[in-house]
C-alpha cells in the first residue's frame, strides 16, 4: 500500500481519537472562602475606602528611604535568585508543552566496508571491492493524549510559573518593608543618641552650677557627686544607640546588596524619624486575596497540585503512540534520492498498565494528599494575612494614641524641670527634684522618639499586612531586577488572574 493511502486514515483516525478525549482529573476552581465583612469587631459607619497601596513609602515623606529602596530593588540578592526562579519556571514550562507535539529526529551516515570476500552488493549492483554507503532518515512519533497526562502537566507548569511569578512579588514586597524597617531604626538610633548628647550636655550645665554652689557653701558634695552621676549615667546611653545605628546602617547596606560599611556616610547626616500620613484606608479583609503575594502564592500551588492529579491519574490508563520512520540507503550519494533506495514504515503502538502492585494507585494518593496539604496551607496563609492586618491596625492605631499622652508628658516635665532649676537656684527647693525632673523629662522625651519610630514601623507593618509593594512585572530575563530601558515601575499588587480550575 502507497504510504498516503495508509497515512492519510490512520492520521485521521488518531486525530479522532485526541479530540474525543479528556483530561482525567479535577478541575481547579478558586476556592470560595468566608471572609469577614470589614476589619475589628466594630462595623464601619461608612463604607471602607480601598487601601492606597501604589508607592505606600512615598507617604513616609523621606527622600533619602526613596532613593535606598530604588537601590535595594536595583541590587538585592534575594531578588535576583527570585528572578532567576522565574526563568526556569518558565522553562519548564515550554518542556511541558513540547510534549504535546510530535517529535522528529533526523539521521545521516557514511559508511566504508569490505566483507573481506572483495565482493558486495549495493542495492541490485554487485560492487567488488570495498564499498561506501550512505544513509539518511527521519523518525519520529508523537504521543496522543488521550486523557491528558501532557495537558495536566502543562497546566501544573504554568500555575507553577504564577507562582514562581507571585514569589518575586513577595521577595520585594518584603525587601521594601525591611528597608524602611531598618531605615526607621537607623533613624531612631540617631535621635536617642542625639537626644542623650542634649541631655548630658545640660546636666553637665547643672553638674557645674552645683559645684559653684558647693564651693560657695550653699550646696553639699552629695548634690555635687549626684549630679555628675546622671550626666555620666546619660552618656552612658551614647554608645547604645551608636551601636544600633551602625547595625541598621550595615543591614540597609547588605539589602541594597553593598558591602556593610557602604551606607555609613550617606546616613551619617542626620534627618527626623520619617512620619507618615495618617490615617490610611485599610478595604475590606477581601482584599488581601488579590493583594497578598504570599496568599496569591499558595493559591497557585494548590492549583498546581490539583492539577497534577490529573496527570497521575492518566498514568492508570492505555497509552496510545503513532511513530513512523522514512530512510534511504544507497552506496552512492545520488543514490539516496531514487524511490528504489526509500524505505518507511508508520503505526501506532498501545501500551496498557495491567498490573504494577498498586503502585499508579497510590501516586494517585500522594497527589490528592499533597493537594490538601496545599489547600490547608492556603487557608493558613488568608488566616495569617488577617491576623497581621488586624495587629497592625491595632498597633498603629494604640501607638497614635500613646503618642498624644506622650507628647503631653513631655510638655509637663519640661515645665517641672525649668521650674525646679528656678527654685534650686534660689534656694527654695531641694537638689533632689531638678534631678528627678531632669531624668524624668530625659526618659519621656526618650519614650516620645521611641513612639514615633513606632508609629512608622507600625504604618510599614500595615502595608505590608495588605500588600503593598513593589510590583512584580519587572524583567526577569536578566540577573538585574530593574529594566535599565525603562527603569524601576511602582504599582499594586496586579490585577486577579481568571485561573483555569477546583479540587474537591
């Protein structure tokens, strides 16, 4: 038979048979999960705006935290293994979908001989002598997905590139957040140090007017020693918060993907504790399913494995294969082109799983079992999203409220100290109370710093909680994490997916 006459039913047959398939296996559907209504125990007396998640640094109002955040998105390591990540997604995910088309290799050969009789043959020429021959083919073959094995594995790989995908989002997600942890820190270090100097320097200004006071017989030495002791138990302070300060400093620097020390200039000039806009709209608790990387992570791997039961439950089934191979032999090159010299042959091969000890069964078990565990992990990660929003709402909001009497506190033991010097001097009134109000002004005015690095470690904490970052959509082709045509891109989180597939 003429190999048309037989190609031609047989590869309509098999293209019949491809079309009447199915994927084997359930179909992934977004899971439906119940979320509250609106965030803390109280219902909003307006709807909630949606949370000004795009460029969220930006409202911390800090130049300096800018610039070391384009930096750190620039330089990052750990970014930069996350886009490597995605490259190979990727590839893996163009290896999945070779499977589902046919295969051809190519062949060619040259041969010398002698059979040792000097006599050959060559087709119909009988050859004396040694002889060449030349050879050349194609085979190839393609493996009909009758119920979907390919198609499931080409499905796992593309949810398993989202991941890869939301996982970069992740990585800058918490890298802006560590940045402006750390710059907050930094800052801080520097204000109590700065604060401890001012402080010290004034008691020393007091140590000093006791000693004249002493020396004039109006003050005692207990007054004197007194007050040298708190001015050096002050200072003592400085090397604390110095030591803080360069810590931070060498973490920013490791971050931006700098030697340690590489920051320590540009951040010796000092500036104030960054203060942001407040307050800020937080949404609804839905939010977060479209917003939060790590939660948008865990949605694709539980699609991910639902989607690998399918390709393990296709292994229980016959597999069904059409291969066919064309060559040609001759001893001469020019040979190899005349029909007498073409040989080919094409046919399907079916393969069926009859016994195997249960083994096809129970990878069909380990998939469903990992499936679970990723819808579990799933549900963890939407409860842990909720519980860190709800944190961070209370702490900013409580830490607002703690700085208002703390800035009132202050305002008083300014009074009470300015007011007990007054008196001292005069002598109306004990040495005893200008240093109980100076140390109580010091550690109040020390707490009211502490309260505003609060307030911005707490305002970063929320928008993180909801997903703020860095958007993900830069170039991951390359080591570098910015695209150097077009720059570093500021956004959201991106716009939900419409996922393929639910497990059961």
């Amino acid at each position: 038979m003429p190999p048309l006459a037989f190609g031609r039913p047989a590869t309509l047959l098999f293209v019949s048979l491809l079309l009447a398939g199915c994927a084997v296996g359930p179909d992934y559907k977004t899971p439906q999960l119940d979320m509250p209504a609106h965030w803390g125990s109280k219902k909003p007396k307006a709807t909630p705006r949606p949370p000004e998640l795009a460029q969220w640094w930006k409202r911390l109002r800090d130049p300096v935290l800018d610039g070391l955040i384009d930096e750190a998105v620039a330089g990052n390591l750990d970014v930069a293994t996350a886009k490597a990540k995605i490259r190979e997604a990727r590839a893996s995910y163009r290896q999945a979908v070779g499977t589902l088309l046919p295969g051809v290799d190519g062949s060619a050969s040259l041969t010398r001989s002698d059979n040792g009789s000097n006599v050959s043959s060559g087709g119909d020429v009988t050859v004396a002598g040694p002889f060449t021959q030349y050879q050349a083919g194609l085979d190839a073959s393609w493996e009909v997905d009758l119920f979907g094995a390919n198609r499931r594995a080409v499905e796992a790989a593309r949810y398993g590139l989202d991941a890869a995908e939301e996982d970069l989002r992740a990585t800058l997600l918490t890298l802006v957040g560590d940045v402006a942890n750390y710059y907050v820190q930094a800052r801080s270090a520097q204000a109590r140090a700065d604060l401890a100097r001012r402080t010290a320097a004034s008691q020393r200004e007091t140590a000093a007017l006791t000693r004249t006071q002493y020396n004039a017989g109006s003050a005692s030495g207990v007054d004197v020693a007194n007050a040298s002791g708190q001015a050096a138990s002050t200072e003592a302070n400085i090397p604390t918060y110095e030591a803080a300060f360069a810590e931070a400093v060498h973490r920013l620097s490791v971050l931006t993907g700098q030697p340690p020390s590489a920051l320590t200039t540009r951040m010796k000039a000092g500036r104030p504790i960054p203060t942001p806009r407040l307050p800020m709209p937080t949404g609804i608790p839905a939010d977060i399913l479209l917003a939060r990387p790590d939660v948008r992570v865990a949605e694709r791997q539980y699609a991910q494995s639902t989607a690998l039961i399918g390709e393990a439950e296709a292994a229980l089934y016959p597999s069904i294969s059409l291969t066919g191979s064309v060559s040609s032999t001759g001893t001469k090159l020019g040979d190899l082109a005349k029909s007498s010299s073409i040989s080919w042959s094409i046919g399907p091969s079916l393969t069926v799983p009859i016994f195997n000890g249960g083994q096809l069964r129970a990878a069909v078990d380990v998939t469903e079992a990992q499936r679970d565990q990723s819808f579990i992990a799933y549900r963890a990660s939407v409860l842990t999203a909720l519980e860190d929003v709800e944190n961070a709402i209370v702490s900013l909001g409580q830490e607002r409220i703690r700085q208002g009497t703390l800035s009132t506190s202050v305002q008083h033991y300014r009074e009470a100290t300015r007011l007990s010097r007054a008196l001292y001097q005069s002598g109306s009134s004990s040495f005893l109370d200008v240093l109980d109000s100076e140390r109580s002004l010091y550690s109040a005015e020390d707490s009211l710093i502490e309260s505003r690095a609060a307030i911005a470690t707490d305002y970063i904490a929320l928008n993180k909680a909801l997903g703020g970052g860095w958007d993900g959509t830069v170039n991951s082709s390359k080591p570098e994490v910015v695209d150097r045509n077009t720059g570093p891109h500021f956004a959201t989180a991106p716009s939900p997916r419409q996922p393929s597939p639910n497990a059961p």
